[in-house]
C-alpha cells in the first residue's frame, strides 16, 4: 500500500509560514534577500509569497526602504490569541497580586485594531467603579493600556493603524487626535519606559501602564493601574464646584504616580511575560 501523499499545498503553506515567522522574528523591517537567504528559498519563491502576504495584510511593504515588515493583519492575528483564554488564565494572579500589593484597581488590555480590549480588571476593595470592565473597548490612542502597546509597536506598523485624521474618532475631547501628536507622545512614552493618562479616560483618576513583551520583544498586552488623583468629595464641595464649573486640582501627580507604583507594575508585567514563555 502507497503511504498518504502530502498535498501539494502544503509545502507551500509551510514557506508562507517560515516567512511570516521570520520576519515577526527581526528587530525591523527586512529586505526580500536576507529572506531569502536566511528561510533558504529561492528569490523568485520568496518575492511571490511576500506578494501574497502584502495583499492579505500580513506584511507591508516599505518601497522607500526596499524592506518588508509585519502588517495589521499579523498584529491582529497575535492579539486574537492574547484575547483568548490562556492569557488571561496566566496573567489573572499577577494581576491579582499587584492589586493585594498596592491596594489600587489593575487592568490587563490586549489591542485589536485601534482599540484597546480590557480582558481582565480587578477592582481594589473600596475603590471606585470604572468604565474599563472586562469586555470593555476604547481607543487605544487614549488610553494608557493603548499608549503601552502602540509605544512598542514597530514605525510601519504604527502608520497602517493610523493613517491619517481619519484614524482619531472626533466624539472624544480629550488626548491626542492627530499623528504628529501621537508620535510625539509615544516618543515621550519609549523615552520615560511607561505609558500614563491622567483624566482622560475617567475624570479624577490617573493610569500608568507597561508592555506585556513576549521573547522577540513584542507587546502582547499591557498592564495598567488606576489610581484617583483627587480627593473624595462632600455632596456640598461637588454641588459647588459643579455650579462654579470648576474642578478640585488633582493632589497626586504623574510624578509620584510613577515613583510609588511604577516598580510594582513593571514586576508584574515581567512576571506575566515569563508565564508566557515556553519552558525548557
């Protein structure tokens, strides 16, 4: 008896995956050559399924640099697993342990898109409710969950999120709402090694966050703790500053924010990201 021939497509799916992984696998984006030469298939092979990966999304290509890089459908393809299960079964007792530790509510966030996903919030006892629950979205540009991932996030595939104006919905106020801005702050977010909103997603509350990073450095979620940044007030104190419209100075700032939590939130990232890591 003949033993079962493989179809003839699979060879081919396996060069269409060695190529993706390799180049997911590069610090930036990569020329068709060094692919060719490093996944061993011939040039001619190598440009056909690069083709096919640009026109479903998967890989971008960079004329002016004559290179390729992950496109938004790889992005999205990675964070479908981040949204499933078993991120959330590895990443809910750090989370649980960085609330026990400073008292305060922490979020976990996976991207899809422009948008954040809250996968998993623990709320600290007797802290306030917000607007970020698990299944929750908001754009990731507003967020300090968002700002986290997007600061990782390659320059190529940073501008196939973000386009244009049309990129940055018009029915929020508050944050960044253009691409010049949002370079400029995630610049100040890579330089600072965290990402923060204050006011912006919840009056009277400020967050910081840091990357989930797997091996090769890429963000697969974010951590973020929420800390109000004013004092609770009487029902008279907010009647006047409501008929005054005014609003209480906030009496924690980013500054101390960072100093007194950010270490906190940073190990329980690191000890997410290691959970994540094969054994062995």
């Amino acid at each position: 008896m003949n033993s079962p021939q493989l179809p003839a497509q699979v060879p081919a799916a396996k060069n269409v995956l060695s190529v993706l992984r390799y180049v997911a696998a590069q610090a930036g984006p990569v020329g068709a050559a060094a692919i060719a030469r490093d996944v061993d298939l011939p040039r001619s092979t190598t440009y056909h399924l690069l083709a096919a990966l640009v026109e479903d999304g998967f890989v971008v290509h960079l004329p002016e640099e004559r290179k390729y890089a992950l496109g938004v459908t790889a992005h999205e393809l990675g964070t479908g697993y981040s949204r499933q299960a078993p991120l959330q079964r590895i990443a809910r007792f750090p989370i649980a342990q960085l609330v026990a530790r400073t008292r305060r509510t922490a979020h976990l966030a996976v991207m899809h898109g422009r948008e954040v996903i809250y996968v998993i919030e623990e709320r600290a006892k007797r802290q306030s409710e917000l607007v970020t629950d698990a299944g929750v979205r908001l754009p990731a540009h507003l967020t300090a969950s968002g700002r986290a991932m997007l600061a990782s996030m390659p320059a190529a595939q940073l501008a196939a999120l973000y386009p244009g104006p049309e990129a940055f919905p018009t029915r929020y106020e508050n944050g960044v709402h253009s691409v010049e801005a949002l370079n400029e702050l995630l610049a100040r977010i890579r330089e600072r090694g965290f990402s923060w909103e204050q006011d912006e997603v919840t009056d009277g509350f400020s967050s910081l966050a840091v990357p989930v990073l797997d091996r090769s450095g890429y963000a697969l979620a974010s951590v973020t703790l929420t800390v109000a940044n004013r004092p609770t007030l009487s029902t008279a104190a907010a009647a006047r500053h409501a008929a005054e419209g005014t609003v209480p100075e906030r009496t924690v700032q980013l500054e101390d924010l960072a100093s007194q939590w950010l270490p906190e939130v940073k190990r329980c990232a690191a000890e997410i990201s290691r959970r994540l890591r094969p054994s062995g």
